[in-house]
C-alpha cells in the first residue's frame, strides 16, 4: 500500500488527519465519508467503499468492504452475482457505483482494485440477458466500392482517388446503410468483451464462473466487427426501448474508458491508474436480499421498491394472506435492537394507501389490516437463504406485527 493511502474498512472511525486536513473535509464532501468530528480529532467512513482523494490534501482514502466485527471481507461481487441471476433485477443497478473519470487518478496495486470486477460482473450479467433474447439488428453505415452500379451516396473524392486514377472507370465508392448485426451498440459490445477476455486470463479473482459466462455470449457476436473508434463509442446512442442495450453500451464505454480505449494497458501484477470511485454496499445488500426473496418466494409475488404515496418501500409481498412491507438495513444494530426511525418509516409504508391498493385486500378492509412489517439485516451466525418459517420467526416485541430476520452474506474466506 502507498504511504499516502489511508486504508480503513466501512463505517469505523480513522484518526490519521490533522485538524487542517478534516475542515477541508467538511468543505468538500466525499462519498466515502459519513461524518467528519473535529473535537475528537476523527472522521467516519459511512457503508459506501471505494477511493478518494481527501480533499486538497494530498491523501487518498480507501475503503474495502468489512461489517462490524466481521473477521473476512465480505464478498460482493458474488452477492451481486446471486441477485443479478434474476434479470430483471440488472435494471435497478443505476446507483450501484460511480467512477469519477473527471478527477486525477490514483496509482494502486492492482489487487486492491475494487471498481473493475464489480463493472465486469455487471456487463457480463446485462450481456448475457440480451443474447438470451437474441441480438438485436439495426441499420449502419457502410463504405463500398462498388463494381458497375452506384448505391446510396457517391463518395466522389474516395472514388477519384482509387478508380478514376487508376484507370477503373467502372467501380465506384459508395456510402449506403445496412440493416444486420453490425450496428454500432453490437460493435461496441464486442470490444468490450474482448477487453475482458485479456482482463480475465490475468486478473487475481480468477473468477472461473465468469469466463464461462464470457465463452456462452463471444458466439452470439460472430457476425459483429469489434472495430471501432473512439468518436463512434461516444456517439452511441441509447435507445429507451432496449434498456439493456442502454445499459450494456454504457457499460462497455464505462470499460473502454477505464483501460484507456487500449487493449495493451491490461496488464498482470502492475500498479495501474484507477479514477476515484465508490460502490454503493447498502444498494448491493439491497439486490442481494431482493434476489433471496424471489428464490424462495417467486418472482411475482415480490415487488421491489413499491411507489406509495410517499416514498418506496424496499419489498412488498402480494402474496394473497401474507402480504408484507419488508426493508433491508445493511447494518448490525438488529441483531440485538433496532433503529426507531426504521421502524416509523415501515409503519408509515404499511398504512399507506399507495401500499394497500397494491395488495389484494378490499378497500372496506383496509381500516382493520395491520399489515406485518419485516427488517432483514446482516447476520454471519444465520442462513444465506430465507424460508417462510423464518419470516416471522423473532419479532420486534416492542410493536405489534413487527419483525426481524438476519441473513448471511459472502464472505471472501482467504485475502
């Protein structure tokens, strides 16, 4: 690690700044930073990870994901790798981390880089959702030159040059569109996947699970030309109605940018040039029981930030007699107590008439439901499953039809 990088795990406190350096905090908000504490001479990383700098003082902050007391570092790229094994959870990772391209980079070693994995898992997830519904086709641009007949528009100075001046009267430089595979988002998509194919042979996750998922999507795009430039990367136009296109090609930009738009930078066991970045733990806590709650109650049945009239609740079980307005709180205060505004919050979302019209009880009913209301935490001592008996199992005593439920979470077992 550089001397200059103050490496510290979430949500603890760190008292290696001067007095100086944490006002020009408290000038510069970061991220990675819950609370700045003057008096006592510290400041506290909140539950986002990532690099920083500190402001103008010269050091970088780098925070890696570990709860509480726990003695491993938890494991979140196989958390979003569960979760994002239901497709249509890959649409709710819009605020799962920012790369900050617009700051000065920051030389680390290639182990501690926290940012790329997490990108790869998530474009190879969206890739592989779109080549199971099939690759899409579009119209491109298309440069020929055509022998004895003229199609679209006549590029007279290429035509000039590489026929008139050498006596081939006959052939002519068109520029005409096509309709097929090899459209620009197709293209781009390509070369990202061959940025990974590199990146994968020598990157220290060695992620075998990952390759496979590589080797199933390279032949989908066997028709589609993995050339092109830079200007046609950041030309690319995201089309709402194919959000998974949307999501992929701004993915792969997001991955040619971070390797430089050049194959040759990735390289093993070198420090690289990372952009600050943070990664979003509660939102990948978030996904990561969203995904367990459809494994063990379906699909259907579960409704993932459910619009009431004010606000969105977590989770919202429709299922006809166990209906319940469920929020993940990635923190460890539930294992022995609970967070009063937690509780007011849920208990809002219960009695809102945006919450029950969404369920199946009567509108005359509505006055005599007390809906069940259920906190799901972090807990290494419990299952990484849920069931319908642990649901309900230790309720909150002090309020009525209030529970909790802890959940393990991955854990990398050797740093």
């Amino acid at each position: 690690m550089h001397e200059r990088i103050i490496h510290i795990n979430e949500h603890r406190f760190c008292s290696s700044l001067s007095e100086v350096e944490l006002i020009a905090l408290l000038k510069e908000p970061n991220k990675l930073i819950e609370c700045v504490d003057i008096p006592n001479n510290r400041f506290q990383t909140g539950y986002f990870i990532g690099l920083s700098w500190l402001a103008d003082t010269g050091k970088v902050l780098y925070v890696t994901p570990k709860l509480d007391s726990s003695s491993q570092q938890i494991d979140y790229l196989q958390m979003l790798s569960e979760s994002f094994k239901h497709p249509e959870i890959l649409k709710h990772g819009d605020d799962l981390f920012k790369i900050e391209f617009d700051k000065p980079s920051i030389r680390i070693n290639q182990q501690q880089d926290l940012i790329t994995p997490l990108i790869v898992v998530y474009f190879l997830q969206v890739v592989q959702t779109i080549v199971r519904k099939g690759l899409k086709k579009g119209y491109y641009k298309v440069e020929n030159n055509l022998y004895g007949k003229v199609k679209g528009k006549i590029l007279v100075s290429k035509t000039l040059m590489q026929n008139i001046s050498k006596s081939k009267n006959l052939n002519t430089v068109c520029s005409f569109d096509e309709y097929g595979l090899n459209h620009p988002e197709n293209r781009i998509i390509k070369k990202a996947l061959y940025f990974l194919r590199k990146y994968l042979k020598i990157s220290h996750h060695k992620d075998k699970g990952l390759e496979a998922v590589l080797n199933f999507i390279l032949p989908a795009f066997e028709e589609v030309d993995e050339n092109i430039s830079i200007n046609e990367v950041k030309s690319v136009k995201h089309n709402p109605f194919y959000p998974e296109y949307a999501k992929a090609t701004e993915l792969a930009e997001i991955i040619l940018k971070r390797f430089g738009y050049n194959i040759n930078f990735i390289k093993e066991n070198v420090d690289i040039e990372v952009p600050p970045f943070w990664i979003n733990m509660p939102l990948v806590f978030e996904l990561y029981v969203l995904g367990k709650l459809k494994d063990a109650f379906g699909r259907r049945d579960i409704i993932f930030q459910s619009g009431a009239n004010y606000g969105e609740l977590d989770f919202l079980r429709t299922t006809t007699g166990k209906e319940t307005v469920g929020d993940s709180k990635y923190k460890a205060t539930y294992k022995n107590s609970y967070d009063i505004d937690d509780v007011r919050q849920l208990s809002a979302y219960a009695r809102d008439i945006g919450t029950l019209k969404k369920l199946s009880i009567t509108k005359s009913e509505w006055g005599n439901t007390l809906l069940d209301c259920l906190i799901i935490y972090p807990d290494q001592l419990a299952k990484n499953h849920l069931t319908e008996n642990q649901l309900l199992e230790t309720p909150i005593k002090q309020f009525e039809k209030f529970y909790k439920v802890g959940i393990r979470i991955p854990e990398i077992k050797s740093l």
